[in-house]
C-alpha cells in the first residue's frame, strides 16, 4: 500500500509532490498541519527544502522521511526545524505514532500562541486601567494632598497617614512610594491588626532557626525585605506598646537584631505608617507611644473622608467600573445618570472601600442598558431621604417615633418596594402612603 493511501485510510487529508519545486508549491497554496518529507528527491536538496517550508510556513511540522540514516542528517534536520527524523523502511504504525505526536504538538504550540495573545491582551488592558488607577484628586482637598505628596515623595522623611478606614491610606502609600527615589526598589507592607501581638515581632524583624517553638527555619523578616525601598505599617497603633519601644530604636539606630540572631543588621528603608484612630485619644489611651509617634509625624497627611471630598465621586466609579470589568471578563457597562447621582449623594460610612464594593456588585449585575439604580445594593437603592428619616426616628423614645423607625427600616430592607414592605408590616398599601405621608416621606 502506498504511502498516501495508508494515510488516507487513516483519516488524513492528503496531497501528494514528487519533486522539491511541487512540493513547496503545495506547501504554499495548501498550507498543511504536517509536511513528510524525503531528504533523497530528484530536483534538489531535501534539507534546502526543509529550510524553505519553515520559511514559507513557520508553524508547520515536518516530519523527515530518508533511506539514509546518517546522525549528521539527522542532527541537521532537527536543527533546521524538522519535528522528528524516521529512517525507511519503517513500520506504519511507529509512522502514525510520530505524526500523531507532531500534530500535537502542533496543537499545542497553537493553543500557546492564543493564550499568549490573550494575556498581551489582558496586560494592555490591565495596563490601561493602571494608567488610571493614580489616586484621583478632583476635589480640592485632594488636590492639596496630592501637592504635598509630590514634595514630600522625593525625601527620606517618614509620612503618617491619618483617616477613616476606607479612605485609601494604603493607595496614598503607594503613591508616595511611587513617587519616591525607591520606587524601583520594594515596598513592603505590615498590617498591625491582622497578626496577633506575640507575631508581630517576628514578622517584622525575622528570626533565625530555632528562636521560638516553630522557627523552623531562618525568615529575613520585613524590615529586610525593604531593604532600599519602603516600609508601610498599616494600623500602626495596633503594633504592641513595647514592640513600639524596640522599632523606635531602629528608626534612631538603623539597625537591629532578628529573633534568636547574634548579628547586628543595617537597615535602609523609607517609613509610610497609617491609623484610622485619632492619635490624641490612641496616644492617651498608650495605644500609641508619644515617642513613637513624634518620630512617625515627620510629616502628617490627613485624608478626608469621601463624604468631604463629592466631587471626586464620579472619576471613582468610573475607574472601578473599568477596573471590576477587567478583572470579571465582562462588558464594559454604562453608569445611569440616576445611578450616579445616587452613588454621589450617598454619605458612605465606609468610605472608598465601600464604593469599591458597591460598584464591584453593580458591575456583576449589569445589564444591557449599564448600570441603573436596580443594580445598585439595597441600601443604596433607598432614596437617601430613608435614610436621614430613619436617623431622625432613631433618636426618639416615643411610640409614633418607634413605628416610624419600624416602617422606615422596613422599606429600607426591601429596597423602597412599598408592596413588599406593607406585606411585611401587614398593613395595606394606602396605609402604610398615608403613613408615608405623614412622615414626610414620598
């Protein structure tokens, strides 16, 4: 049996060249997934014209067929491009073996090109949210920050971020340290209140092998992980008072010892630290030493609540619009003018991680028409006269007040649906309107 009808049995689309110039003829107009060659063929060069269907056809496997089993040939067609070398006379199904093995691999080789272009496509767009993700500073108390950032990024000076949880304090920390001469080094990060006081310590300033119960092995610690850059301690006011004492000394010292180490260690690094806690209550009460604290304050940045700072509202939904559409493989939505103006005058307790949430949840639910108030979380699809009513109810003690209050929260939890709402207090719609009436609220 023939070699093209062996093939043909087998499933293959075949066509056949018996000459070099014929076959890279075929070649060119067929474009195959894989290419048998003879090495031994009567118009040329069978390794010349290896070199040839790689050029015209880079991702096509060859597979070369020869009488001649020389190692040199072999060698310098796998050199050239070729998948793999067969001598004949060979047996057909270590034939279908190899080609099987070849168009694998030509599969996979394909499949790699794909996801290379879709991480390319992935990174661009990432980068391209990236590119807006700079703090945004609208309003004109951000607009001071940001100023003040941009003269103090450039020094060695330790920065305290003062604010609300929520705020962004670790994005202005990024940003500093962006801005900064150690941009290109690292910037480590130590969250205080998420390790138990008696970890702290070790994760801090390291330990050597066998300096507690389950040091069982040597950890450089954070301070030597910043080496050069900068060190960010969040919720510093959280840090034990006498670990406070002993970082103290290496702001004053820069140097120290890890747990358990007989070394004395250089430090070089730029301190970033942070506290949502008013530092003269944190400092009365010695969550935070004065020491301590004199030496953070080089320079206070106070950052104002969202509920300050309106304006900045808009460019903020729109860079988490982009970037929860990015990060979940879905369409880029359009955010409703109603939608906006709800999420602007929301008074936002939590701050940007809590408009984060919000928007991240809206993207999800997204429809065709973008992102209306529907889409938007319970609490936000209230009209925020609820809200302030049910405030005002909450500091009365008289009877009317507490049924207000009842009514108000109750519509609250069902997202202002007055049907649902009279079903859950078991009264009629136009009793619970002229409830709503009289409370002022439509």
């Amino acid at each position: 049996m023939t070699l093209d009808a062996l093939l043909t049995r087998r499933g293959f689309s075949v066509q056949t060249a018996s000459t070099a110039a014929g076959g890279l003829q075929a070649v060119g107009r067929w474009k195959p997934d894989l290419v048998l060659l003879d090495l031994g063929l009567p118009d040329g060069d069978g390794l010349d014209v290896l070199r040839e269907v790689r050029t015209v056809l880079p991702a096509v496997q060859v597979l070369i067929l020869t009488a001649n089993d020389s190692l040199a040939n072999a060698i310098q067609s796998i050199k050239l491009g070729a998948f793999h070398f067969i001598s004949k006379p060979y047996a057909p199904e270590e034939l279908m073996s190899l080609m099987g093995r070849a168009l694998d691999q030509k599969r996979l080789e394909q499949e790699a090109v794909v996801l290379r272009e879709e991480s390319a496509r992935l990174v661009r767009r990432l980068a391209e949210v990236e590119e807006r993700s700079a703090p945004v500073f609208h309003s004109r108390s951000m607009r001071q920050l940001e100023d003040l950032l941009k003269r103090v990024a450039p020094t060695d000076a330790n920065v305290l971020l003062l604010g609300e949880s929520g705020v962004g304090k670790e994005v202005l920390a990024n940003r500093l340290h962006g801005l900064s001469r150690r941009a290109g080094k690292a910037m480590v990060k130590l969250n205080c209140a998420a390790f138990p006081a008696n970890m702290i310590e070790g994760e801090l300033f390291g330990y050597v092998k066998g300096a507690f119960t389950g040091a069982v092995s040597d950890f450089a610690g954070l301070i030597s992980q910043a080496e050069g850059g900068t060190l960010f301690l969040d919720e510093v006011a959280e840090m034990p008072p006498e670990l406070q004492t002993r970082f103290l000394r290496v702001l004053q010292e820069r140097e120290y010892r890890q747990l358990g180490g007989l070394k004395t260690v250089k430090a070089d690094f730029r301190l970033v630290a942070a506290t949502n806690r008013p530092v003269a209550e944190a400092m009365r009460t010695g969550a935070l030493r004065q020491d301590l604290y004199y030496r953070l304050n080089t320079f206070q940045v106070e950052i104002p609540p969202l509920r300050e700072r309106r304006e900045d509202i808009p460019a903020l939904v729109q860079r988490f619009v982009a970037q929860f559409s990015a990060r979940h493989g879905l369409p880029l939505p359009k955010v409703q003018p109603e939608a906006l103006e709800r999420l602007r005058v929301h008074p936002w307790p939590g701050n940007i991680r809590e408009l984060q949430n919000a928007i991240e949840y809206a993207v999800v639910l997204a429809e065709a028409e973008g992102i209306g108030i529907k889409q938007l979380p319970a609490d936000l699809r209230v009209a925020p006269v609820l809200h302030s009513a049910l405030g005002e109810a909450a500091n009365a003690l008289d009877l009317e007040s507490r049924e207000r209050q009842a009514v108000l929260q109750v519509l609250i939890e069902t997202g202002g649906n007055k049907k649902r709402a009279a079903e859950i207090l078991g009264i009629q719609r136009p009793t619970l309107y002229a409830k709503l009436r009289k409370y002022g609220v439509h």
